[in-house]
C-alpha cells in the first residue's frame, strides 16, 4: 500500500462502504454505541498503512483488509444473538479469507501464484456470488428479524394498550367503589337515625298515651283514695263511739261488738282501695317505662277490665258531656297468660280508646236514642286466647280499613293522633306475640278489633 | 224522717253512707237507700215516688249518666213535692255545675265529699 498505488485508494474505499454498510445493516450507532465511534473510522488505518507502505513493501493491503476483517468479525462477535449478524460474516468471511490468501502468495511465492492463478480466480468469482447470496440472505433474514421484530413491539404496544385500559378500568372500579362505600355508609347513616327517629316515635307515642290515660288514671286513683281517706275519718268515729261506750256503766255489748265489725270492714275496705290505687300507680309506671320485652304470666281479664276503664276515663277527663257503657264478658277459666303485660296493655289502651273516640264520634252526631256501648269479651278457642273489642260507633269505610294498620295513618285532626296507635299493636300482636289482629267494621254500626294470642 | 236516695256505680259508697250517717239513721232521723246505677235509681222511684225527699246523684257512671237521671227525675216524677235533687262529681266543672243546675239540680257538690258539710245541708233541709 503506499500514496502512488490507485488500488490502495480503491481498498479504502471499499472499506468505507463495507464498513458503512455493516454499520447501516447492523445498526451499530444504536445496538454498539461506543463501539461504533472506532468501526466508523476504522478506514483511517488505511492511511496508516499507505504511509508505512511508502517505506516498507508490500503486503499492507492484506493487513489492511485483515484489520477491516477483524473489525466486520469483532462487531459481529459482539451481535452474535443477531441472525442476520451471523448470516454477514459468513458472507464476507470465504472471500475475505480467499483474498487474504491470493495476496500472501502472491507475495511469498509470486510463480506458484501464477500458476495457481486461474483457481484463485475461479475461486473469487465464486466467493464473490457466495457474498451477493449470503447478503441478500442476511437482508431477507433482517427484514424478517425486523418484521418479527416490528410485530412484537406492536404486540408490547398492544399489550401496553391493554394495560392502560385495565388501568382505566381498574380505576373506574375503584372509583365506583369507593362511591358504592360512601353510599353504603351514608345509608347505614340514615339508617342509624330512622332508627333513633322511630325510637323517639315510639316513646312519643308512648307519651301521649300517657298524657290521655293521665286524666282517666287520676281519677281513678282519687276514687280509692277518696275511700281510704273517708272509711279511716269514719273508723276514727266509730273508736270514739266505741271508747265512749266503754266509759258507760250499762255497756251495749251487743253496740260494741257491731262497731267492732265495722271497724274490721272498713280497714279491710281501706285495705282494698289503697290496693286499687297502688295498682293503678303500678300499671302507669309500667306503661311509661321503656318495654323489659319480659313475657310474664298475666290475668288477661284483669288487664283488659284495668285499660278498659283508663280508657274511658281518659276520654271522659276530655269531654266531661260524654257518658258510655261498658260491658265485659270474661272467660273465668282463662288463667294466667305469658305475655308482655306492658306492651299487651299499650295494645288494649289503643283499641279501647279507639272504640270510644268511634262512640263518642257517633253521640255527637246527635241521633236520638243512641246508646253509646263498648264491650270487650275475652274466650279460649283452640288454646287460643281471643279478645274482642267491639263499639257501637261510627263504624270504619271499606277505603280507610285498608290502611289503620299502616304507620302515621289518622283520620283523627292534626296533633290529636299520631297514626302510631294501630301499627305498633299490630306489630306487638303479631311479631310480639306471635299473634293476629283482625278487624270487622261496618260503617254507622260499628266496629270490632279480634285480636288472637296463643296461649 | 228523711228519706235519701244515693246513687253511685261504686258499692262502697252504700257502707261509707251508713257508717257516716249512723247515728242519724240509729236515731231514725235519715233513711237511706241505695242504687247502683240511673236505671235503677229510676226503677226505685217508680215504687217509691213520693216517698223519697232527697237524691244524692253521681254523675259519671257507665250507663244512665246523673245528668240522664236528673232530666228522667224532672220529666217522670215532676208531682209535687218533688225531690230535692244534689249532682255529686269527681269533675267539679263550672261546665257541669251549670248543666246541672240548668236540668233542675237543687245543688252540686264535688268529691272527695265533705260529709260534715253535707250533714249540715241535711239537717237544714229536714
């Protein structure tokens, strides 16, 4: 190689565009960063070698070619994983390598190369269709490599889609989520306080029976303690009769024995009606008091006769014009029942206080020769306990029964009835008590509430 | 002699008027009769009528209210001498002393009931 010889700039040359070409192929900039900056300027040692040629003989092609060689082999080394890589250096390797070894003998042994001359071209020409199949293989194999290549990244790119999408909706999801929780929790809010809003309702509800039984249970405690009060005054009297006839010379013993009946009478009397009153303390204290839910034994009779009077005078304590009778018709044999008395008790305020305000209703319409009656009745049928409370009032319309057992419905004014009355019985009998409560009503003649509890 | 009529639904009250009234009744001043509702007190007076001087009403009692009683006695047995009429009541209302007064009651008086002053009444009207 040296500055004079054409065919050192044409070597050079070449190994520029092969170097080029390989790097283009390989795309070395991108696969071998810092390996590209040296493969690119390569050729320069070409211009080394023409200067040392200048000096020293030949071969310095050979070296040049070898160097080029090794650099083509050292890239591919490096891109081994690379098909097509490997389909190149297979390519340029026989013609390289036949190249290589026409010029060392062509400088060793100048005659044996000429004699030898014609295989070598022979040989060349066909490393030289050998090097234009392989590239053209190795161009197939890269397309093929970048189509594969292309179709994976268009699958990663569809996967990437995919895994947006799923993101998104994963999002969504967590964002109906947490919506669906909020909700969840603000129901359970509302739910929390329609729970304290019916409690307060119920012991609304509770009150103002109170408040109408107040009136009926003053009076009747004043009653027996009206009794108490005036049978001690008269017990007083007759101790001071008895005493004064004891001072007496001719003493009426037959007097004294009959004042001394009198005197047991009336304690026994005094006795009664401090009962009567302390039990009637006991019931209201009981129907005020938040519900124990206790089931005890009950006189189902006695607890009917004591709301069935409350009731009426309830009502009487309001309107002082009113007047009704009340009859009972008690099942003696029923003994005691197990139930809750205060909640059976609240049950049978309401239905006679009910059957009242119908009578009352019905006087005031003012038709002559109406008697205002109310009755209850109690019966064992099938180890049943029935109670009935029938009226005689104004009767319920066929549009209205179908709605007295729902919650707030009144047909009472504004602020009289609370619409609670009927559907907490209704609710005590039948999920309280396991029991029914049916009603028979026709309207100007009357209604009937049969309430059903087994025994 | 005074013959008084009570009427009251409560059966007590026969015992606590003859034990109040005792000496009176020992001495015959008083006699007293008894009657558990309007309907009886009205079927008494039918065989006693002219008998009784004084009733002694209450007013609220199940069945034939005093005031029912009251217009019956005015209506039924209005023949002189007519009764002395007292609406006794445990809702001492100036609503119902009216109405009494207004169906013909010659008095009204609220319980619990003062029996010393009741007595006196009596013994004036006797």
């Amino acid at each position: 190689m040296n500055w004079s010889d054409g065919s050192s700039y044409i070597a050079i040359g070449i190994a520029i565009a092969v170097i080029n070409y390989i790097r283009k192929f390989l795309d070395t900039p991108k696969q071998l960063p810092a390996w590209d900056v040296y493969l690119s300027k390569v050729w320069v040692l070409g211009l080394v070698l023409m200067t040392i040629g200048e000096v020293l003989p030949k071969p310095w092609l050979t070296w040049f070619w070898l160097i080029i060689f090794g650099a083509v082999a050292y890239t591919v080394r490096q891109l081994y994983h690379i098909r097509p890589a490997r389909t190149l250096l297979l390519a340029i390797a026989p013609y390289t390598i036949l190249v290589v070894i026409r010029d060392v003998l062509r400088f060793i042994s100048p005659d044996f190369y000429k004699s030898t001359k014609v295989y070598f071209e022979a040989g060349s020409t066909f490393s030289f269709f050998w090097l234009i199949t392989f590239m053209l293989i190795a161009n197939n194999q890269k397309k093929a490599f970048a189509k594969v290549q292309q179709e994976r990244e268009e699958e990663a790119e569809q996967r990437r889609i995919i895994e947006g999408k799923k993101n998104e909706l994963e999002y969504l999801v967590a964002e109906r989520t947490a919506e669906i929780t909020r909700q969840k929790e603000e129901l359970e809010q509302t739910l929390t306080e329609l729970k304290a809003t019916q409690n307060q309702l119920i012991h609304s509800e509770k009150m103002a029976s109170l408040g109408e039984l107040t009136a009926g249970i003053a009076h009747e405690i004043q009653n027996p303690l009206n009794f108490v009060n005036n049978f001690s005054e008269v017990s007083i009297e007759l101790i001071d009769e008895l005493s004064e006839e004891q001072t007496k010379a001719d003493r009426d013993t037959e007097l004294e024995a009959e004042l001394l009946t009198d005197l047991k009478q009336n304690l026994q009397k005094i006795s009664h009606h401090g009962g009567r009153a302390a039990s009637i303390v006991k019931g209201m204290l009981q129907h005020s008091r938040s519900n124990t839910g206790q089931r005890e034994p009950t006189d189902i009779n006695a607890l009917c006769d004591e709301y069935l009077r409350l009731a009426y005078h309830g009502l009487r304590a309001k309107d002082k014009t009113f007047n009704a009778t009340f009859q009972t018709d008690f099942d003696t044999s029923l003994g005691k029942i197990s139930v809750v008395p205060q909640e059976l008790g609240r049950v049978l305020l309401n239905l006679f206080t009910n059957a009242f305000y119908a009578v009352q209703q019905r006087q005031k319409q003012g038709v002559s020769g109406y008697q205002p009656t109310v009755s209850a009745s109690t019966r064992c049928i099938d180890s049943q306990v029935v109670i009935t409370v029938a009226d005689n009032g104004t009767g319920i319309p066929e549009a209205v029964k179908q709605k007295i057992f729902q919650p707030f419905f009144t047909t009472k004014p504004t602020g009289e009835g609370t619409g609670l009355g009927l559907s907490m019985a209704y609710d005590i009998v039948t999920k309280g008590h396991n029991g029914t409560l049916a009603v028979e009503s026709k309207e100007g003649e009357g209604t009937k509430f049969i309430l059903t509890i087994p025994a | 002699m005074l013959k008084i009529l009570v009427v009251d639904d409560e059966p007590d009250v026969k015992d606590l008027f003859l034990q109040r009234f005792r000496r009176e009744i020992r001495n015959a001043e008083f006699l007293l009769d008894f009657a558990k509702s309007g309907e009886e007190a009205l079927s008494y007076l039918s065989d006693h009528s002219s008998e009784v001087v004084l009733i002694l009403s209450d007013i609220n009692m199940p069945g034939m209210s005093g005031f029912e009683l009251l217009r019956h006695i005015r209506e039924d047995f209005n023949i002189p001498p007519s009764p002395v009429v007292m609406m006794i009541t445990a809702y001492g209302d100036p609503g119902s002393q009216e109405q009494a007064l207004q169906l013909g009651a010659n008095d009204f008086l609220t319980k619990p009931l003062d029996f010393a002053f009741l007595k006196q009444k009596l013994h004036d009207l006797a």
